[in-house]
C-alpha cells in the first residue's frame, strides 16, 4: 500500500475497476426504483399491497446484486494489486476518454445505464398499475381468493377497487398493507393457508374506509324492500313479504336522526364487547348520548369486569360487513332463480329439490356442477323444463358454491338483518338489560325496525298496512325471536 493510493478520492477507491462501475450503476438504479415505488405508492389515493414485494422485495435484490458485483471487482484489483511485481507501479483505475478503447466501454455503459434505469422507471410503473388492478388481487392467487373474487363481481361494488377498502386511507395501514401482502405470497406460494379464508385482523376496515365514498350524514329515509319466498311443498307455495326499512338517518342537521342508521355514533356512541372472534355473540353494550348520559346494558350471564376486555365502537361494518362478498344462502338464490323464471315453480316439489341438490356435500365445484345435472335429470326425466332449471342451478352453484376453499354462505356470517344469522338480534334480544333491569335494548316489537307492509300470497301482496302487519308466522309454533335456530339457509328446521 503507498500513500497515494489512500489519499485517492472516496469514489476511486470504492470503484476501482470496470465489474465494480457495473456494480455501482445497478445499485444506483435499484435506489432509484425504490424511490421511484415507493413515492408513487405514498402518494396514490388507491394502494396496493402487492406493490410491497416490488419495492422491498426486487428493488434490495438489484441493490443487493450491484453491492456484490461492486465487492467482486474490490477483491479483484485487491488480488491483482498483491500479485504484482514488487515494485512495479500499482495500475490504479482510471478512465482516459483520449484512450479510443475506454471511449468505447464508457459509451456502452452510458448507453446500459440510461436504458436500465428507463426500464426501470417504466417497468415500476407498469408493475405498479398491474398490482393495484382487481384482476390481480382477484386472480394472481386464483385458489385463495377466488371466491371473494367471484362474490365481488356480484356485489354493489364490483366497480370499487379491491385495494380502496382492503387498505385504509391511513398512513398506518399502507405500511401494514405492505407487510400484508409479503405474507400473502408466502401463504399462496407454500400453501398456507385457512380453507375457509379469513382475513388476518392485521388491517382493519373501518367506517373510515366506507367514507371515503359515503357520506355518514346522508338521510336516507325509509326503503321499500320486496321479499319473495318459495316454500318447500309440493306446489312451491309462494310467500312474501314487504317491508319498509325505517333506515333514517344519524345526523339531525339533514334530517330527523333515527331509525336504522341512528347507530352511526354521529350525534351518540354505542360500543359493545363480542366474546368470539366473528363478533356473533354480544353480552354487553354501552350507549353515550350526546348528552353525556351513559346507559350500560348486558345479558344476565355476563358477568365480567367490561375493562377485561377489548371494546368495541359500533360502525358501518357491525351491519354492513358483507358489503362486497356477499355470499347468499341457497334458499333465497332459488327463490329469487324463481321469481325470474329461471326456475319454473309450476314444476312439483322443483323448490326442495333444487336446494338438496346445492347444499349436498361435494369435493369440488367441478363435481358439484355434474351432480347436479345428473341429479335432477334423475328426478325428472320426463320434464321438458328441466334442462333451463338445470342451468339456473349450475349458475347458482358457479357463483356460490367453492368446495376447493369451503366456502358458501354458511363460511362467513352476514350481520345485516336476522333470519340466517343473529344480525340486529345479537343486542336487540330483549335479553339486553340495564344493571336495574327497568330498561332493555327494544327487542320484541317487529314493526320497530321496519314495516311489515304487506305479506303472504297472492292478493295479500296488495293489502298494504302502513302501520305494519303483524308477522304471520308460518309453521312457526311460537313466536320464537331466534328467527336462525329454525332459518339455516337451506331447510328450516320445524
Ligand atoms: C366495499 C369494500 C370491499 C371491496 C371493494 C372488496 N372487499 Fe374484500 N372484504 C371487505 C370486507 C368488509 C370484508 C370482511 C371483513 C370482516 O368480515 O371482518 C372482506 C373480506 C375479504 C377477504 C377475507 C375472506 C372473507 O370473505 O371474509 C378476502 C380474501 C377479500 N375480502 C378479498 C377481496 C378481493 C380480492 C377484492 C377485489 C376483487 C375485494 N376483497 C374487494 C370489503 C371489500
Ligand atoms: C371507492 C368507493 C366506495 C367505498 C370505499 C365503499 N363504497 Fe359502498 N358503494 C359505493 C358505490 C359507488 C355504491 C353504489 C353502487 C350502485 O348503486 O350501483 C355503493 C353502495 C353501497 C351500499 C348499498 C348497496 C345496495 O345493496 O344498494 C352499501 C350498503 C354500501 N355501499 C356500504 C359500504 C360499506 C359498509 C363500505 C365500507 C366497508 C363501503 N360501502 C365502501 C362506493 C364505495
Ligand atoms: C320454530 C322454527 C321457526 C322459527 C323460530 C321461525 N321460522 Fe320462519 N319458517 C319456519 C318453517 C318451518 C317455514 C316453512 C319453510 C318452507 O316450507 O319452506 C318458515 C317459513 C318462513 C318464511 C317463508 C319461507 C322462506 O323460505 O323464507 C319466512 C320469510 C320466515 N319463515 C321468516 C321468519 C322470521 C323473520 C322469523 C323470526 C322472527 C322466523 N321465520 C322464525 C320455521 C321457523
Ligand atoms: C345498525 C346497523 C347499521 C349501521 C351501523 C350502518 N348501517 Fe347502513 N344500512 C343498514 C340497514 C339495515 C340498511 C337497509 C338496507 C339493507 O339491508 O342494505 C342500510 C342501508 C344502507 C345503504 C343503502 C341505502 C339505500 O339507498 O338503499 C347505504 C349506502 C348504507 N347503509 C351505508 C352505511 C354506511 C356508510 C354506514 C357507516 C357510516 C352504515 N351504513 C352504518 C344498517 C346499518
Ligand atoms: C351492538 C349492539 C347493537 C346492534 C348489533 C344493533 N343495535 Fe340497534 N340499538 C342498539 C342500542 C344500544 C340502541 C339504543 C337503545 C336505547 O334506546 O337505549 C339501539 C337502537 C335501535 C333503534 C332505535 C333508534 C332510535 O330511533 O332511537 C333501531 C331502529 C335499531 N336499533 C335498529 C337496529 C337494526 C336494524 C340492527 C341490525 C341491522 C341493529 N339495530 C343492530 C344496539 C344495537
Ligand atoms: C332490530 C331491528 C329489527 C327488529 C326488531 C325486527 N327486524 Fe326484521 N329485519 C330487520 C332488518 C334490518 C331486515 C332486513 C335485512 C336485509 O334484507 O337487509 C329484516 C328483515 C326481515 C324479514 C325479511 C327476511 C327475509 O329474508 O325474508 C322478515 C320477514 C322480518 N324481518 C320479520 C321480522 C319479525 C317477524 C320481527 C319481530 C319478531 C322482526 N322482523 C323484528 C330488522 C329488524
């Protein structure tokens, strides 16, 4: 080592021949992506959590491919320096633009450089509009997620990106997305996974979320809804009902705050405890009014200290959490294949029949789809019919029915009314009291949430009641309020 060689300029002595200048453009250009990305996906109102593996995943690969290649060429001129003939000088590094053959070398590098980091500029790019498409959250890890994928493109929200709810508009859950999404590909590419899949609770999708496109404060009012059933008997019995959904509102600067949306903790704030983790079972609830009145409400067999556990604060998602993936019970898709036409109800006993065909348990989707052809076919081999009704299941079964994944409607509760699932009567029980039991959460009147407009068959469609029928209750003995002890989704249990 002589003395001129250390007091060579920080760059030289990091760069002392042509593999380490290589090294150092690629390590220039990696930082440059990185950046690139991850400015990009800072700044974009739509995040993507796939972008993550470009970012921090490839981009540290070439940076740390261009460290490795700039740490070859350092061994190599060390090598090279020891090797030498005592005394003989030192070649040190240099570029000599007189020299024609350094002219060369340094064009072509100029010329690799400037195409590398154009690759780079466009192909981050590129790769950042692919990984924030639905078709790649939907269909890059096909097995997985295809059922949300499929139930999605049904959905209210098929025109909503996936990444504009599955990653919040905080700061917070753009880096949790990112780390998110690693995991994802791990999960895919090793196959581990839940089969029904369940999302990891690492981001949260809250009423923040949903405004970013609604606005809490809208009135909505009430809102008709027409129910149309079939029952399982032998002439496919038609039964409906109408309801008028008191939805309201919960902001009293538009409109009378009441009624459904009242909930919304805009004006008053109503938290909760659920003691599972699919939120199903509910023994204590705390209403703050505006006022500061506290009013705390809980089943007889809660007995716990509220502070021992995790307290929630109601939002959209307490009701609406099936909003995009929606995955309907196969009772009411045949009702509604019915109401259509698709499935003809003159056909006898078609409504049951078309029901045991879905929800028999089968190993593929595949399978599930020749079974049912087969089956029905079998039941009704003179029926000329038979092949649209066939269809029409096939269809039901294509968007409902994963057996790969163990998805159908029963894999995730649907919390917005009360006949499959507990939904409002999770709290409105009657079994909700104050610790005085002189107040209890309204439970028992059915005109309160809606209005039974109007129900049955036929004419009594017509027969519209403002004030609200009385529900007519069909082989029900008692007026059970557990409408899902009896209400599966399939068959009723007597
Ligand atoms: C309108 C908002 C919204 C959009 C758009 C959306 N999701 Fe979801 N997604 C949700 C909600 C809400 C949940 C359920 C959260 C819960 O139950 O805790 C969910 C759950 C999931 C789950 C977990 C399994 C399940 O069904 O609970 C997966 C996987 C998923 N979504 C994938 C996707 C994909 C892929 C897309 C785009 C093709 C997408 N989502 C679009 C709101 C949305
Ligand atoms: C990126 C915008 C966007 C986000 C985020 C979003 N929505 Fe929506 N939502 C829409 C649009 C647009 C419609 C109306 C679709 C139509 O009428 O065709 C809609 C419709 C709805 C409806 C009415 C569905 C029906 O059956 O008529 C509900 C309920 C709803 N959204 C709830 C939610 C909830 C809950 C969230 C949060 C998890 C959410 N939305 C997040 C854009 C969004
Ligand atoms: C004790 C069991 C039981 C309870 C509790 C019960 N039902 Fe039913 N319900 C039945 C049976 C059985 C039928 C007839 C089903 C058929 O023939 O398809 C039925 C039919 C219906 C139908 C029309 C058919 C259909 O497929 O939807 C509606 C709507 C309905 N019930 C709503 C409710 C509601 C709402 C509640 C709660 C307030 C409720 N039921 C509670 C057993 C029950
Ligand atoms: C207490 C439960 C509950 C809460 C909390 C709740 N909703 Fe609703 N919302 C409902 C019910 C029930 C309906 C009636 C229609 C239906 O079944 O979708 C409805 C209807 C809607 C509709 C459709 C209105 C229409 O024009 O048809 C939208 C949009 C909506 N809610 C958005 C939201 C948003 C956004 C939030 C959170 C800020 C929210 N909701 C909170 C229960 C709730
Ligand atoms: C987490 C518990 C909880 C859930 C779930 C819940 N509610 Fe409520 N609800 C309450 C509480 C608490 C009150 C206020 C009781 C009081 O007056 O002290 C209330 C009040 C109401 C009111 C009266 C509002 C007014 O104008 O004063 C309606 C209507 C209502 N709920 C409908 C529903 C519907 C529909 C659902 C399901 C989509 C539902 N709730 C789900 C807790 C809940
Ligand atoms: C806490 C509020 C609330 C109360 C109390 C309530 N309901 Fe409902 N009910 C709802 C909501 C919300 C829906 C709409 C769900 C949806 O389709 O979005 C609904 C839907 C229904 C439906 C149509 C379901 C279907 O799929 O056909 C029937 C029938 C019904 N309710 C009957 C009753 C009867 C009977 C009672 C009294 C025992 C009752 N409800 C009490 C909130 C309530």
């Amino acid at each position: 080592m002589n003395s001129t060689q250390e007091r060579k300029p920080f760059f030289a002595r990091l760069v002392p021949n042509w593999t380490s200048l290589a090294g150092a453009i690629l390590v220039g250009s990696s930082w440059f992506a990185f950046f690139l990305l991850f400015t990009l996906d800072f700044f974009a109102v739509v995040k993507s959590p796939y972008l993550g593996i470009l970012t921090y995943l490839v981009a540290p690969f070439f940076f740390l491919a261009g460290a490795l290649l700039m740490l070859v060429g350092k061994i190599r001129y060390r090598v090279h320096a020891r090797h030498a003939v005592p005394g003989a000088p030192i070649r040190s590094f240099t570029i000599d633009i007189s020299q024609p053959r350094h002219r060369k070398i340094l064009l072509g590098f100029a010329f690799g450089a400037a195409a590398f980091l154009l690759i780079t500029a466009v192909g981050s790019y590129e790769t950042y509009h692919v990984t924030k498409s639905v078709q790649f959250c939907g269909q890059a890890c096909h097995g997985p997620m295809e059922p949300q994928y499929v139930a999605y493109q049904n959905s209210p929200h098929a025109r909503v990106e996936c990444t504009a709810c599955h990653i919040g508009p905080q700061a917070e859950s753009f880096v949790k997305a990112k780390f998110n999404g690693l995991h994802q590909v791990y999960a895919t590419a090793f196959n581990d996974f839940q089969r029904p899949i369940q999302l990891s609770g690492k981001i949260d999708i809250n009423q923040q979320t949903c405004e970013q496109c609604h606005w809490p404060k809208r009135h909505i009012g009430n809102v008709e809804r027409s129910y149309t059933h079939y029952l399982a008997d032998e002439t496919n019995t038609l039964f409906g009902v109408r309801l008028l959904l008191k939805v309201g509102g919960g902001d009293p600067t538009h409109g009378p705050a009441g009624g459904i949306h009242w909930h919304m903790n805009l004006a008053n704030k109503i938290e909760y405890i659920a003691t599972d983790e699919k939120q199903q079972v509910i023994p204590w609830v705390r209403f703050t009014e505006a006022n500061g009145n506290v009013t705390e409400y809980r089943t007889a067999e809660f007995k716990d200290d509220p502070s021992q556990h995790k307290i929630r604060a109601m939002d959209c998602m307490t009701c609406h959490n099936r909003p995009a993936h929606h995955f309907r019970a196969p009772n009411d898709l045949v009702d509604l294949a019915m109401s259509l036409g698709n499935i003809d109800p003159t056909i006898p006993w078609i409504k049951s029949n078309v029901v045991a065909s879905l929800i028999a348990p089968r190993a593929t989707q595949s399978e599930g789809v020749d079974k049912i052809a087969s089956d029905l076919k079998a039941r009704y081999p003179s029926t000329p019919q038979i092949d649209t009704v066939i269809a029409a299941a096939q269809d039901i079964y294509k968007k409902s029915f994963f057996p790969e994944m163990k998805v159908d409607w029963r894999a995730y509760p649907n919390n917005i009314g009360h006949k499959e699932w507990p939904g409002c009567f999770r709290c409105h029980d009657g079994n909700h009291k104050t610790a005085d039991g002189a107040k209890k959460i309204a439970a028992s009147d059915c005109n309160a949430c809606h209005t039974i407009l109007a129900q049955g068959n036929g004419l009594e469609l017509e027969k519209l009641n403002p004030k609200g029928h009385g529900f007519f209750y069909i082989d029900a003995p008692n007026e059970d309020f557990s409408c899902n002890n009896c209400h599966t989704g399939a068959f009723p249990k007597e």
